[in-house]
C-alpha cells in the first residue's frame, strides 16, 4: 500500500530527481499501482533454471525507464534460462511467495515502497538465501529501514545533470563485469551516496570524478555486490535511462549481477581493502623461469607453453593475503607457487615451496584447491564455489606462519599446515605456473595484504589508527581472546554496555545502565571480530553509517564490517567498518551509545568486568 508522506518523506522525494512537480509524481504513482498486476503469472509451461521477481513500485520519482528494464530483465530471461515475474504490488512479499525466487530485483523503486510484515518477510527471504539486486534508484528506497540500508550498501544523497563519465572497472571477474575492459565510458545518471559503501562492501566499479561534473565523493564506487547472511547482494547506480536497457554491455552486467544473486554463479564479494597490486597490466618486477612465457594483453597474463613459471621476485612475503582470478579452457593445468626461495628453476620451486592447484579433473590431491601432492581440497565445498572453464575464478591464499587456507570465490576449501622442515611458509616468493603446450589458464588482477603475524582470522582486521593519546590507560583492555564472555563497563560512566528493555529485536538500542550482570549486558568476543549478544546478534553501527553520531544496534550477524570490533591497548574499541570509537556522550542511565572519532577520552575507554 501507498503510506502517508510525511514531511521527512517529502524532503527525500525534494532530493531526488526533480523533473516532475510532487503532485504529478504521486499522480504517476496512482495510476502506475492500479494498473500493477495483483497476480503473479503462472510458471511457464518450460520450467526455467530459477525465477526472478522484478519489484518496481515507486512512491516518489518514477523513472522513465522501467518498462524497458522489465523488458530487458525479461529479455535476458528468456536467453538465459531463468524466468521473470514482474510486480508492483507488494502484497507479493509474503514468505510463501518470495520462496519460489532465487532472486528479487529492485529495479529503480523509491521511497517507502513496503510495510513492516513486507519487509520481515523479505529480510528473511534474503538472510535465508534469496537475492537482491538494487538497479539506479533502489538506492533511493526505504530510508527508515536500517537493514536495507545495510543490504543496499549505501543511500542516495543527490546527483549533477545526465552526463558522460568514465567508469573504472575495478573487479574483472565477477560475471557483471568480467566482459567489460579496464574503463568503460558511457551516459548515464551518476549517484552521489551518503556514505561511501566501500567498507561493507566489495566494489566492482568506481567512477573517475575527473571525467564529469558534479562528483563529490572522491573515491566513488558505482557497483558492488556483498554476501548477506546466506543471501547475495548486488547493486549498480547505473541504469537512469531508457538507452542503458539496450546497450549490450549494460544488459551483460545486469544479467551478471542477477546471475551472482541467485548463486548461478559465483564470486568473492567479501569487502577488500588494503591491498596493494603486484599485477594489473604491468609485469614490472616478474621474472620467467623455465619454458615458456605469458602474453599480456588487457591487463592479463594467459599462459603459453611450459612448464614454467612467472614468479614476483621484487619481493618475498611471511604473513599474507594474496589475491589473484584466475580462468582456464577446457581441461587446463596450471597453479599457484608459494613459500618458495629465489630461483631460475620452476620445478626447484615446485620442491622447495607449495602448489595451489588449478585443474578441476585431477585426482583429489590434484585438483583445484588441492595443496598439489600433499592434501585435498573440501570438494563438496569447491564443487559449490566454483565457475566452471571460461568462467573467472577468484583464490585467496591465506599464509600465517605455516598455515596456509585457501579460498575459492570467497568460500574456504582447504586448510594446510606445513610440518615439512625442508620446506617453510614463513618467507618465499610467489609465482603463476605455465604448465605446458595446450594448457591455457589467464591470470587477472594479482595483488597482496601483508599481515603484521600468525592470526587465526581468514579476513584480518586493518591495524588500528594511532589514539591522540599517546599514554595507556591504567584501565588498558588488551584483546580479549575468542569466545570469551564478559560486560562491558564505561570508564567515565562505571555503566555498563547494555540492549535497551532486554530487547532481542533487530534495531534495538545499545546504552549504558548500571551493570547488573543480565544477559543483555554479556558481549561475546569471537574470531571474526564480533561482539555477540544473545549468542546470535550482533553490536551493529546502524546502516553501515561512518559519521559521527551514528547509533549503535543489536541486529542478526551476517559478517560486514559494520559488525567488526577491535579492542585497542588504550581500552577503546573501534568500529573497524568506520574507523572510530564505541563512545557514549554521557554518564547516565540510558545514555545511548554510538561512533566518533577516537579522541583518547575516558567516554570512550571500556573494560571487561
């Protein structure tokens, strides 16, 4: 149903795109909803690989563009084996009816388009499992519910006039925009956000701010896509106008992103931050051992002859995160080398340090995700992470010590410890195997974390920013270790971290009362940087928020950084999403607690008790 427009609910329809009167929006709207199918259409007679639901009700602006979106979606559809129902009729977000989609798009909706049952009904449609995809001004939808503002990525804030912008394609292997080059220029309507998304978020393209005018952002991203709880998240700002629909490179992202949502395909959309690259286009500092070689041709290396080995010899890594995607033809060979010492010969590498391998018809200590010759990868896992030849792939190699994990699209399929004293993880170099003549493997995008030591976290946490004050607190609260339990106490209040009315609601505020030793005030600290409540909620920054003052939640755990925490040696505790401190800006019951800036003051300084 259409809800009253509040005055707040105005002020948002004022910001958006102003090219009608209110009135005439509502007008629009109306008649739009009347004429909205009530009835979702049967199932073809040709039952489809899945089903998407195509959601565009609009309550503010309405684009243009959406007739030909839905004909686009449907287009692609039929191309592609999945079928299309398309509504503006929100009674269809029901858990009976949203459970036959793997995937619902939001296709340029805004304002507040779904009313509290509609919403728990989708909110467990997607941490079930289901899929999003936000399309242009799905970021311009239901302000006042925080988690599709965490599902979302980020609000709207406001845009310059349609114009032409260079897109910088930062991710080439998710299947939105593996088919694109390095930069893609193109017209479009381009999106100022409120927060810039990146934290929460892994970014598939970014705009180049010194292309157009009217960005404001500085580092811009446009595209992304997130894991929510067992769901997928996709989001693009593109899409505004009608044109967009019928340009083929446009049309391949959007069926990418649909793809990714409804686990058709796979792809590492983990936030990533901090890493610096080894390889992008540039082979400076990489040396060939052995026979063959590997063309460089659009920012990739595909493999030619063999077997040798293109190694990185500028630099040899201990702890780290290495990164790279990778795709093979047919029944290819190749791998990753690591752990190794310096040398000219691919197979003293291979004797000296350890093979990630990359085949996917090999024996099982053979095969993709395989520690060649030594262990098997999890191959039910694997066989679910991964995309099949012609297809991207993307590894993480996790090294710790002498703990090596290997991550498939995200998704953790080995785990390997060396206790060979011949051969060590601890420091080596790294390189990309050619295997031979008829093996094809390409190689994108290879770039590297240095790790400060041996952690048991799979995604660590960046070092903590310097405190503006230098000295300790007597009260210094190192971190605790994972699944310890304790309260919270404030050093400035003597309160205790608290979820207000015992509340387990999502949303619920999180403040400072007198410690009492009730559930509501035990805090969990656990591997992945959590701070758990109830055993299954989480100390939340509200909508992914990074300003000062943003409120603090109790909300279902799903992994983002806005749900990360890092115990610091002064006794404060940072929101490791948005880079400042848990703080209270007060000392007495029910003070609410939120984020600011670190500044070293007591109302920002806990310990365990």
């Amino acid at each position: 149903m259409l809800r009253h427009l509040t005055p707040a609910a105005l002020g948002r329809i004022a910001g958006s795109d102003r090219k009608t009167s209110v009135l005439r929006r509502l007008s629009v709207t109306a008649v739009a909803l009347t004429a909205a199918a009530t009835v979702i259409p049967a199932i073809p007679a040709h039952a489809a690989a899945f089903k998407v639901l195509v959601f565009s009700k609009t309550a503010a602006f309405r684009h243009d563009s959406i007739p030909a979106g839905i004909q686009a979606i449907r287009e692609l559809g039929a191309a592609n084996d999945f079928a299309v129902d398309a509504t503006e009729d929100a009674n269809a977000f029901t858990s009976g009816n949203l459970a036959q989609y793997k995937a619902v798009v939001f296709l340029s909706t805004t304002g507040d388009v779904l009313n509290a049952s509609q919403q728990t009904a989708f909110q467990s449609y997607v941490d079930g499992g289901g899929g999003y995809v936000g399309v242009h001004s799905a970021a311009d939808t239901e302000y006042d519910w925080p988690y599709y503002g965490q599902l979302m990525g980020a609000w709207f804030n406001n845009h310059p006039a349609i114009q032409q912008a260079t897109v910088r394609n930062e991710d080439r292997a998710h299947a939105a925009t593996a088919h694109l080059g390095q930069t893609w220029t193109r017209t479009d309507e381009w999106y100022n956000y409120r927060t810039n998304p990146r934290a929460n978020v892994h970014v598939l393209q970014s705009l180049n701010e010194s292309s157009y005018s009217g960005g404001n952002m500085g580092d811009h991203p446009i595209t992304w896509c997130h894991p929510q709880a067992s769901g997928r998240s996709f989001y693009t700002g593109l899409g505004h106008t009608q044109e967009s629909y019928a340009d083929s490179n446009f049309r391949t992202l959007l069926l990418g992103g649909i793809r990714y949502a409804a686990k058709a395909t796979n792809a590492d959309c983990r936030p990533e931050t901090g890493y610096t690259t080894l390889y992008n286009g540039s082979t400076t500092g990489w040396t060939q051992a052995g026979p063959g070689s590997f063309a460089n041709s659009d920012a990739t290396l595909t493999s030619q002859g063999g077997m040798g080995m293109l190694w990185y010899n500028a630099k040899e890594f201990g702890s780290y995160s290495l990164k790279l995607d990778w795709k093979l033809t047919g029944d290819s060979n190749s791998g990753v080398v690591v752990g190794f010492p310096a040398t000219s010969d691919p197979q003293t590498a291979l004797d000296t340090g350890y093979e990630v391998q990359i085949d996917a018809t090999d024996t099982a200590d053979k095969t993709t995700g395989a520690i060649y010759g030594f262990q098997s990868a999890d191959l039910a896992a694997r066989d679910a992470a991964l995309n099949p030849p012609g297809q991207w792939n993307t590894y993480e190699l996790l090294v710790q010590g002498e703990r090596l994990q290997v991550f498939l699209n995200g998704t953790k399929i080995n785990d390997f410890t060396n206790t060979d004293p011949a051969r060590s993880l601890q420091q080596g170099y790294i390189g990309i195997q050619n295997h031979g003549s008829g093996d094809v493997a390409s190689f994108r995008n290879i770039r590297v974390k240095e790790l400060s030591g041996p952690s048991t976290s799979p995604s660590p946490s960046p070092s903590p920013s310097p405190s503006a004050s230098p000295s300790p607190s007597p009260s210094a609260s190192p971190s605790p270790p994972a699944n310890a339990t304790t309260a919270l106490r404030g050093v400035a209040s003597g309160r205790c971290l608290d979820v207000n009315g015992a509340s387990q609601n999502n949303g619920a505020t999180v403040l400072i009362w007198d410690c009492n030793g009730q559930n509501n005030q035990k805090w969990t600290s656990t591997s992945a940087s959590e701070l758990r409540v109830y055993g299954n909620k989480c100390l939340d920054v509200n909508g992914a928020g990074t300003a000062d003052g943003t409120s603090v939640i109790i909300w279902d755990c799903n992994g983002q950084n806005n749900q990360k925490w890092r115990f610091n040696a002064d006794g404060s505790i940072t929101a490791v999403g948005a880079n400042k401190c848990l703080d209270v800006s007060g000392t007495a019951n029910g003070t609410k607690a939120q984020i600011w800036t670190c500044n070293g003051q007591n109302n920002q300084k806990w310990t365990r008790v």
